[in-house]
C-alpha cells in the first residue's frame, strides 16, 4: 500500500534558509531511491518560516529504507537547531 506522509517545519528566526538548504539537500537523493514516487519540498509564500515535505512511497519497506538512508541519518542530525517546531500527518490518498 502506498504511504504518503505531510511533514511541516517552522524553522527558528534567522534560521530559514539554513533549513531550506537542509530540506532541499534530502530531494535528488530521496527521488533515486527505490520505492519513491515522489518527494517535493514547499516553503511557505506569506510565512518563509514555514516548509512543508510532501512525500510518497510504494510501500513501507520503501519508506524504512529512506530511514535508513545517509542522507536521511544527516538530516536528522542536523536540523534540530534550526527548526522551531516539526509535525506530520499520514495522508490517505492515492497516487
């Protein structure tokens, strides 16, 4: 089953494109990987603070591997500092 995920960052003031940059660096590798259907990174028009990852996977063995990921493993060790605030939501639509 596909797995679709919605993951919003608020990056902390003066922080906002650093964690662009960070974001941004995660969607030519992650677009390769096998399983994804698509992964696309938006900042926010009338809030640059705020960035919304909106991703796709065949399957969840797909999504666990992008976890397992280098470029995922340097994502998550460096964004903290940066973000503000970091939430997801599971969507229920097809692709």
């Amino acid at each position: 089953m596909t797995i679709t995920k919605r993951v919003t960052f608020i990056a902390k003031e003066g922080s906002e494109a650093k964690m662009k940059e960070l974001l941004s660096a995660m969607v030519v590798p992650s677009k390769l990987e096998d399983g994804c259907i698509f992964y696309y990174i938006f900042q926010y028009k009338d809030n640059p603070k705020k960035f919304m990852a909106v991703e796709s996977w065949r399957d969840e063995k797909a999504l666990e591997g992008h976890k397992k990921s280098e470029h995922y493993a340097i994502y998550k060790s460096s964004f903290e500092p940066y973000c503000e605030e970091k939430y997801s939501d599971d969507l229920n639509i097809l692709v």
